[in-house]
C-alpha cells in the first residue's frame, strides 16, 4: 500500500519528479531523426492511445503520416518545435510536453474550451476581510452558517495541525464547501491527506494499470486504491465540492475519492481531467517528451483522463455574478441547508 501511495504521489507531481526517464537509441539528429523518435517514444509509451482512438478517434498512424509531410531537412530548430508541438497536442492531455530551450508545448483546450465558473472578485465577496489564510487552505464561515474552505493548489504540504485547526473551527457549521475551482493539481499524497479528513473508514477510489510493453493495449491487471482515514480531525456532516474544468490533475483524482465518499456531494462543472503515471524520455537533439504511461481509473473502471462528472451540474449565471453572487457557492449553501 505505501509502495502504491508513493507511486500515486509521483503521478500527480508534476512539477516535481517523474516515475522514469529513459534516453532512447535513436541514430540521426535530423528533422526526420527526431519526428521518428518523438512519434515512436509515444506510440509504444503513452496510455491513452486506443482509449482516446474509441473516444474522438484518435489514429496515431494517420498522425505520423500527416505530420510527416510537414517535416523537411533544410526546417529549423523553432519549425521543427512548432510541428512537433502541434503533434503532440493531438493527444488532448495537459499533461503531455515537450520541452526545449525554445519553450514548452501546452495544451490549453481542455480549459480554455469551456466557462471559467470561478472568479476571485466576487469570491472575495463570501471571503470578507477577517478570512483565514494557512497551509494553503483560505477559508471562512459564511453568514448563513455554513463552512467555506478555498484550497488553490496541491503544490504545498497541508500540514495536520492546519486541517485539525480548519476543522475544528468549523465543527460548529451545518455543512462545508470545499472548492476546488481553478486547482491545477500539484502533489497527490497532498489531496489525499485532505480527503481523509471526510471518512471514517477505509474506501476503494480507483484502480491504476501499468504499461508492460510497446502495444497499445499492453497493461498490467488494474490494482486497488483506497483511501485511509486521517487520525485527526474528521469532518462527520454534509460536504459539497465545488469544480470547474481548471480542476485538474492531482485535483481530478481528489474530486474523484470524495465522489465516493456517502457524505459528499460533487458540484459545479466537469473537471478537467488528467491522471496516469508520468513517463519521460529524450529526444536525439536533447529535447524531452513527458506523458501518461499508467491510467487510473474510478472504482467502476471509468476512465479518469476526460474529468469527472458532477452530481450535480452547475455553472456562474451572468445576472448572478453582475449582483457580486457566486452561483455555485449559493447553490451548494441550498444543499448543504436542505
């Protein structure tokens, strides 16, 4: 179970650390040289190559051959990042990049794509100017008594003291929102230690598969992902999450264990998706490729990639937000009441 968590927080670190990193053998430092490189790492390492074939029909075959056509030996470094950049994104994962000294590629659709559902002005309007700010966590008791918690990021530890203390002080709340609305993610062991706070025993929330060799459908048997209980502090009333598609990442496998959880209600928008272990490898001109190679899955074998579905659907009204009202925010305070 520790050897799995600890894989579980490798996958959703981006930013700090990856499962492997493997230099290819490639011969040649040409244009073509690394378009075959680029293409083939991919074709045999990425995850979601048959699951996002049946999704949108995605033919990595007819990919090589289209881009191939783009690629010329007299092209320069800043061409040659472009077409590769455009191929890569082909995949629609915002967790696959190429990196260079050019820059990094990143593909911003699975966001830029949908509403923004969050703005932090009319936030502020819930938040008053007594909030409190720790460990990363902003959080207030709204007016009508119910808990608001606003946790942005992943990246930095939550430490137990500042959960028991958050917790604590709402212990006197008829029910808590934690909204994870624009959350890009960050460390996974970071999302479950909140998560543990809202159940009082053990949970399945998933599995993950392996990828065992070059096929695309070459996997391992999926394994089991539970969610522990905290020793602390654990919240026993009514919880709604709030989501919107910049809810990514480590934040989409947090949507997904508390969906799970009897207590919890998941609400607003679509998340943003994003899941599977990292896999990074190099090309022949020193440019790095880094994607999915192991995918997670919620406890029906659901795909976690393409987001989480809400329980229920949500979104800012334009005549809300011109009142300074956050939709979402009033429309979970409803549930939580009822």
């Amino acid at each position: 179970m520790k050897r799995l968590l600890l894989m579980l927080f490798i996958c959703c670190g981006w930013l700090f650390a990856s499962t492997s990193c493997i230099r290819e053998d490639f011969s040649g430092n040409s244009p073509q040289d690394n378009f075959e490189a680029l293409w083939k790492i991919i074709d045999e390492q990425y995850c979601f190559l048959e699951y996002k074939n049946q999704e949108y029909g995605l033919d990595w075959s007819e990919v090589h051959t289209r881009y191939a056509e783009r690629i010329t030996s007299s092209m320069g470094s800043e061409a040659l990042f472009e077409v590769l950049s455009e191929m890569v994104n082909e995949l629609r994962d915002g967790h696959v990049n190429l990196s260079s000294s050019i820059g990094t590629s990143q593909y911003r659709a699975w966001f830029d794509n949908y509403p923004r559902n969050f703005s932090d002005s009319i936030q502020s309007n819930y938040l008053k100017k007594d909030y409190i700010n720790s460990s990363g966590l902003t959080y207030q008791i709204l007016e009508n008594n119910i808990g608001y918690v606003y946790c942005e990021s992943f990246s930095d530890g939550i430490g137990d003291g500042n959960l028991d203390q958050m917790l604590y002080k709402m212990s006197v709340c008829d029910g808590l929102i934690v909204d994870v609305r624009n959350n890009g993610g960050g460390a996974l062991t970071t999302a479950q230690k909140l998560a543990a706070r809202f159940t009082n025993e053990k949970v399945l929330v998933g599995y993950m598969s392996h990828k065992t060799g070059p096929g695309h459908n070459d996997f391992s048997e999926p394994q089991e992902v539970y969610l522990e209980p905290s020793d602390g502090i654990r919240w026993q009333k009514k919880c709604v999450v709030l989501t919107n598609r910049r809810s990514y990442s480590a934040t989409n496998d947090f949507v997904n264990a508390m969906k799970q959880l009897p207590n919890v209600t998941v609400m607003g928008d679509v998340t943003g998706g994003g899941s599977g272990l990292p896999f990074s490898s190099e090309l022949p001109n020193g440019w790095s490729i880094r994607f999915s190679a192991s995918p997670m899955f919620d406890p029906d074998m659901n795909q976690l990639e393409f987001g989480i579905e809400p329980d229920i659907r949500v979104d800012m009204l334009s005549e809300d937000m011109q009142e300074g009202k956050d939709t979402m925010i009033e429309e979970a305070c409803g549930v939580l009441k009822n």
